[in-house]
C-alpha cells in the first residue's frame, strides 16, 4: 500500500488514524479513508474489492472508518446530559 498508487491517500488516512483523539479512534478520518478507497477503485487489478465472505474479515482500520461514517452521529445522540 505504501508503494502503490495509492500511497499518498493511504499515508494520510494512516497517519491521521494513528494520531487520532477522538473516543472512538479514527473517526476523524472518514475523508481521508474514504480517499483511499476511492483510489484503490481505480485500480481493482491491484486492490481486489471484498467478498461479501470477506467482509467480517476486515482490518480495523476498514471497521473503524465504517463504523465512523455510521455509527458517528448515533454516537454523539445517545449521548445524555452529564
């Protein structure tokens, strides 16, 4: 990944998954993820795309950018008063 033609858009979204300080770790990143996945797109004979088997099989990075774009804003909802 770091070689490839993705590299910037994958350095970026690793670099800000790793500097994250969100409660839920990578959550600011969805932009940067979802860069890199619409680089990778671009080339499916480098970056084969998932089986629907596949998808439990997912890195956390891939999960944590997911459950960020769904999961964010429920999150901040079921959030009471303190």
């Amino acid at each position: 990944m770091a070689s490839g033609p993705c590299r910037e858009q994958f350095k970026s979204a690793f670099s800000c998954f790793h500097y994250s300080k969100e409660e839920l770790k990578g959550s600011d990143c969805v932009d940067q993820f979802r860069a890199m996945q619409e680089c990778m797109q671009k080339y499916p004979d480098l970056y084969p795309q998932e089986d629907e088997e596949e998808e439990e099989e997912k890195t956390p990075a891939e999960g944590v950018a997911e459950a960020a774009v769904s999961e964010a804003p429920a999150t901040k909802e079921e959030k009471g008063p303190s």
